[in-house]
C-alpha cells in the first residue's frame, strides 16, 4: 500500500514546464544542489550511454564529496499510454538494511530552466516515518549556477546558510583568537582550498555553544570541525612547495581547533617578554607573578625542523582559558601529531 501511494503521488505531480523529445538531451549534465543538505545530497551527475540514462547521486561522507548511489533513469510521458511527450525523470534506490531499509524515490523534472528534484524517502517498516522533499538544482556551468570554485565572502556565506539551518541567530566568524586582555589574532591558513569558521549559537549557559566549520571552495561546509579533522585535510596537501611559513600557520591553526575554547583567547609566546606581560588574574589564580618570570625564562622563539619531507614546529604559548603555560610540538609529514607539554598554571580564567 505503502509503494501504491507513493506512485500515485508521482503520476499527480503537476507538469514542471518543458515537454517534447528534448528532455532526455537537455536533463544530462552536472547538477548541483546548492540548497540541499550536503550528507543528502550535494550533486546529481546524469549521463545518457548505450544501456540508456542514468544517475549518479554524489553526497559528503566524512570529509570529502564521493558518488554513493548509482540508478537508472526512467522517462515518464505525459499523459496515459505512453503517447505524451517526456517531461520527467524517475530513479529509485535503496537504503539502509533491517528495519532501516528503505527506498527512496527521485522525480525529476524542469521548471524556470532549473531541474527540480522531489525526493521521497518510504521504510519496509511502518513504525518509521516516510518523508518527502524537494530542491532545485543549478546545472553545473550555466548563468547563476553556483562555481565551483567559491570566493571567500561566497564560503563565508555558505558556512552562515548552513548553520542557520539550526540556529538561525547563531554568530559565524573566522575562527580567531579574541580577548581583551590579549592581542587580537586571526588565524593565518596555509590551505587555499579551505577556509575555517566558528559558530557561536544559542543555548550555551556556562560554556559559550561553539562549533567549528570548515568550508571548500566547492561550496562543501563540513559542520563540528576539529583538530583531528585539520590533521586529515593536511596530511592530504600537496606540501611540496611549502615554506616555513607555511608550517607555522599549519601548525599555530592545528592547535587552535583542537579547542573551542581557544576562540576565547591564547597567544603565541617568541620571548620571556610575551609571557610576562600577561597580568590577567596572574596573582589570584595558579603559581603568581613570581612563578611567573621564573617560567618566562624558557620560552624561546618558534622553531621549525625539516627533514625529509617531515617537520617539527616547537613553540609556546599561553591559553587564557585555564591560564596553561605549555609547549607545543606539531610533527606535519609522514607522521601527523601535536602534542602538548604543561608547564603550570599562570592566572588565566575559567568559564561559571
């Protein structure tokens, strides 16, 4: 019954606009769905060979966009008997196993040039709940489409789109370091494809609710961004050309996302003067001002090692958050790792 209502709803669908035998020609291409949730589905790729047309879903699964249904494509005529021109594409697949299997229904047709695609989800089990949506889709290379390649103020405001799916009051910046009993800092990125984000949304009562993002130039937003996800997009870079600089902007942006709690100020220490300087609630809280100068006396400029292919940055900094003197040491290479090494608590605070 449950496969019977589902078609009808099909057959019903109102006509989307263009008819005659030039939907099977015009339908093939690249198709993006800008405004889909990308775990859903991010692109549609329909090609048309010699067993007839098919479709090949693309969705993200961890970090990367990847093809993860293939099906064909059935033409719908117009009207009964098949006499009517094509206007609509049909696909189904499965998904899921065991009480989770379902299948799910793609229709596809065209209104105002753009392709819709109405998307039903139906369970095997009636004890879940069926679903029904729909998007439109930019071909990929037309006026309007989204490019694949985005600008910066594109990836921002992509990153904003998706995060105002839950909270549309939510705050996003570029991920920074902010306070101020510190120097301001804007993290500096040494991927060109990527950029990072910080979403400050509501319901944080004690702790500010904060999630990372990261953002691709293909319009892909990857939501609860994390030290251990930066460490996988940068072991996957072509670092070949790389400077040193390079290295310390990977290294200083890997540690900040291994913390939420960086966004609220830490800072980079090259000299026994950076340290010292700090004063923020250094003789209420830890090892007091004393202590202080004493530990300030080890911290030596930011040094990076290549060798091979590998390299080792070794600095230290200073988290207001917790008021934790440590020493970093990033490895970025064939072996990938960030270890910390504590060295006391200096004043610093705390979140009620």
């Amino acid at each position: 019954m449950r496969t019977l209502s589902v078609c009808a709803l099909l057959l019903t669908l109102p006509a989307l606009g263009i008819s005659g035998e030039g939907f099977e020609k015009k339908i093939q291409g690249t198709w993006i769905a800008e405004k889909a949730p990308d775990r859903l589905v991010s692109r549609l790729v329909i090609v048309q060979d010699g067993k007839g047309m098919s479709v090949e879903v693309w969705a993200v699964r961890g970090l990367k966009e990847e093809a993860i249904h293939k099906a064909s494509l059935h033409l719908l005529r117009a009207g009964i008997g098949e006499k009517g021109a094509v206007e609509r594409g049909l696909a189904t697949w499965k998904e899921g196993a065991g009480d989770g299997e379902a299948t799910l229904f793609a229709t596809l047709g065209f209104k105002d040039g753009n392709l819709v695609l109405d998307l039903s989800k139906v369970y095997q089990q009636p004890k879940n709940a069926n679903w029904f949506t729909s998007f439109v889709l930019k071909k990929e290379g037309q006026p309007n489409a989204p490019s694949k390649t985005m600008t910066d103020e594109q990836m921002f405001k992509r990153a904003v789109e998706v995060i105002a799916k839950e909270d549309p009051t939510a705050k996003v910046t570029p991920v920074q370091s902010q306070n101020p009993h510190l120097d301001p800092r804007v993290m500096k990125n040494p991927l060109p494809e990527y950029r990072f984000f910080c979403a400050l949304l509501a319901g944080g009562r004690s702790v500010p609710n904060r999630r990372f993002l990261a953002g691709k130039r293909t319009g892909q937003v990857i939501d609860s961004f994390d030290g251990t996800k930066f460490s996988q997009l940068l072991a996957a870079e072509d670092k070949a050309k790389w400077k040193d600089e390079d290295y310390r902007n990977a290294a200083i942006l890997w540690v900040h996302l291994m913390a939420r709690a960086n966004e609220d100020g830490w800072q980079v220490l090259e000299k026994p003067e950076d340290f010292t300087k700090i004063t923020f609630n250094m003789e209420s809280v830890g090892f007091g001002s004393a202590k202080q100068k004493e530990a300030s006396k080890q911290i030596v400029p930011l040094k990076i090692e290549r060798k091979d292919g590998q390299a080792i940055v070794t600095f230290y900094a200073w988290h207001l958050i917790g008021g934790n003197l440590r020493r970093w040491q990033v490895e970025i290479g064939s072996k990938m790792a960030a270890t910390k090494q504590e060295l006391g608590q200096f004043g610093g605070g705390g979140y009620d």
